[in-house]
C-alpha cells in the first residue's frame, strides 16, 4: 500500500508515528493534516496507528501495594557514613577526641602523700592566717578597753 | 482568591532548604507514575516496590545536583531507569536483556477486560529498549528530545525504537484490534 502523492517524493511523505504522537512542529503537522484529508491510504495508515495507540491505553494502571517511605520515616534516615561526615557530627567527634587524647596524656595518679602534704600545707597556711586575723581583733580591742578605761577615770577625777 | 495548586519547582526549593513535607508531597504526586512505569520494565511488583523506593531515595539525596528543578520529572525517570536496569542487571544475565521480540501468538477471542492483559502481554514480548520506549512515550507522555536524555542516547535512537515497537505492537495487537472491530470483544 503506498500513496501516490508521495510516490514521487517519498521523503516528503510526513512521519505520521510522528503525527500520531504529537510530536511534529506546527508547519508539519498542518500539512499532514491537508494531506489526510485528500489521502484515504495515509488516512487508514494514521487510522491504524491511533487504534494501536487506543488499545494501548487500555493497559490499567497498577494501585502500589504500599505507600513510598516518606522522607520522615525510618528509611529515609542518613546512613552511618552519611552521619560521621555530618559537619555537626564531625565537629562533636573532634571534641570528644580531643577530651579522650587529654585524659590519656595526662599523668595516670598523683601520689597520695604529696596529696595530703599539699591539703596539710593549704590548711596550716588557712589555720595561721586565722590567728593572725584573731591576734589582731584582740590586740585591738585591748587598745580601745584601755582607751576606755582612761576616758573613765579621766570623767572620775574631774568630778 | 485565584487557587493556584503548588507547582513541583516550588517544592523542589522547599525540599531543597529542608522541608521534608514538601518533598513527601513531590513523592505522593510521582509515586504512582514511576511505579507502574517500573513494574512494566522490571515485570515484578515486589521489585518495582523496592525500586521505586530506591528511586526517591535516590532523588531526595541527590536533589541539590537537579540544575533544573522545571525538568524535575524527566531527571526523576532517568533516575528510575538507571535504577530498573542496574537491578536487571543484578538479577538476570545480560542476553535476556538484549532478548529479541518473540512472535505474537495473542488469542485473539479475549474479553474486553482481558484486554489490559493482552496488551500487557504484548509488552512484555518487547526487548527492554522497546518497551520503555513505550513506557516514556505512550503512558508518561515525554517528548523525544527528554527521552533521550532520560535514556542518554541520541533522538534518533529513541525513534528507531519507539517506531520497531509500534510496528510490533500493530502486528501483535491487530487480531484483538479487528475483533472489537467486529464487535466481538
């Protein structure tokens, strides 16, 4: 089967799996359109492939057996890797290293005498500082107890 | 008030500052689509579950890279035909891939709601490049020129294999097609 038209120039002949599916410019689909108006062969060609196309749509569209996981749920959470390269992961693994790397580096124990020796010397420098403190209050208030008796017998004398 | 319906770029940039609302509504608008257009290819719901599942996963952490969230649904389906053929790959060898169509032998006496089988049937007698040039065309409507960058290869590939699958589909189906003619179906 062939059509005369474009018997003489068969490629000029329009594309009309191309037609069917819409996807000639504008200028090329009216003229295939004034073509299958005069054209019965190419009008049971185009006829032909729009009915294969329609027994197509007849395919049913398949219901999901479950909903896609949202981005919310469980699957949809980063992956260990995708963690520790987290700038925020990242930035808390760096501290807590820098803590573990001070706690090993540092010195394991400090003996318990030169412990004690240090509380003792603290405290001893503590107990001093107190008895300097209350030898002076006393000292001072002796001062104003003489200053005091004085000023009474000074008021005794005069009368 | 005029309703305007949130188009898919605006929820790719919410989606993108980290609105996960917006992409699960990115999800439910595309889910669908993309499973059937993997059950057709992959040919098992349990796969194309599992697929399509990976194929927004995919999509969520790769979302930043989209250079055009306007072609969001051409990049999405190039995403799920990446995916659908890694796992063919994985679980069949490579002959049955590029397994040549074998000869219709559709009954041509079927009920009418056997037809969406038949047609199914037909489909499956495709090589994989045929059908989901079917696929991309007839059921998810892209142009040439975005199937060919969902399957990377040139415009005229896409046609010399959508065009083999139509004159194929036309000789499988025809009986069926003459049938309902005649009103027999």
């Amino acid at each position: 089967m062939s059509c005369s038209f474009f018997d003489s120039e068969p490629e000029s002949k329009p594309d009309w799996k191309a037609y069917v599916l819409r996807e000639l410019g504008q200028d090329a689909h009216r003229q295939a359109e004034a073509h299958l108006a005069t054209c019965s062969i190419c009008h049971e060609e185009v006829a032909t492939l729009r009915l294969t196309l329609d027994t197509l749509s007849t395919l049913r569209e398949e219901e999901m057996p479950r909903r896609i996981a949202f981005v919310s749920d469980k699957v949809f959470e980063p992956r260990w890797w995708q963690r520790v390269f987290s700038p925020t992961f990242a930035a808390g693994a760096l501290v807590a290293a820098a803590i573990l790397i001070h706690g090993t580096l540092r010195p394991s124990q400090i003996p318990q005498a030169q412990v004690e020796a240090a509380v003792n010397k603290a405290v001893s420098e503590v107990e001093a500082r107190h008895v300097q403190e209350i030898q002076a209050m006393y000292e001072l208030l002796n001062v104003r107890d003489k200053q005091v008796a004085n000023m009474y017998r000074n008021v005794v004398l005069s009368r | 008030m005029i309703f305007r319906e949130v188009e898919d770029p605006d929820l790719i940039a919410k989606a993108r500052r980290g609105d996960v609302e917006a992409y699960n509504l990115l999800v439910s608008r595309w889910e669908k689509r993309v499973f059937n257009y993997l059950l057709r290819l992959v040919s098992n719901r349990e796969d194309a579950m599992d697929v399509s599942q990976d194929v927004f996963l995919k999509a969520y952490q790769s979302l930043p890279k989209l250079d055009d969230p306007a072609r969001f649904s051409g990049w999405l389906f190039r995403i799920a035909h990446n995916e659908a053929f890694s796992m063919l790959r994985r679980k069949r060898p490579e002959t049955e891939l590029a397994g040549e169509p074998r000869p219709a032998d559709l009954n041509p006496r079927l009920l009418p709601m056997e037809l969406s089988l038949a047609v199914e049937t037909a489909l499956g007698r495709l090589s994989p490049d045929q059908r989901e040039a079917v696929l991309l065309k007839v059921y998810q409507g892209f142009k040439f020129e975005e199937m060919a960058e969902i399957l990377e290869c040139p415009v005229s590939t896409v046609k010399s294999r959508l065009y083999t699958a139509l004159d194929l589909l036309k000789a499988m189906l025809a009986p069926m097609q003459k049938a309902a003619l005649r009103g027999e179906l």
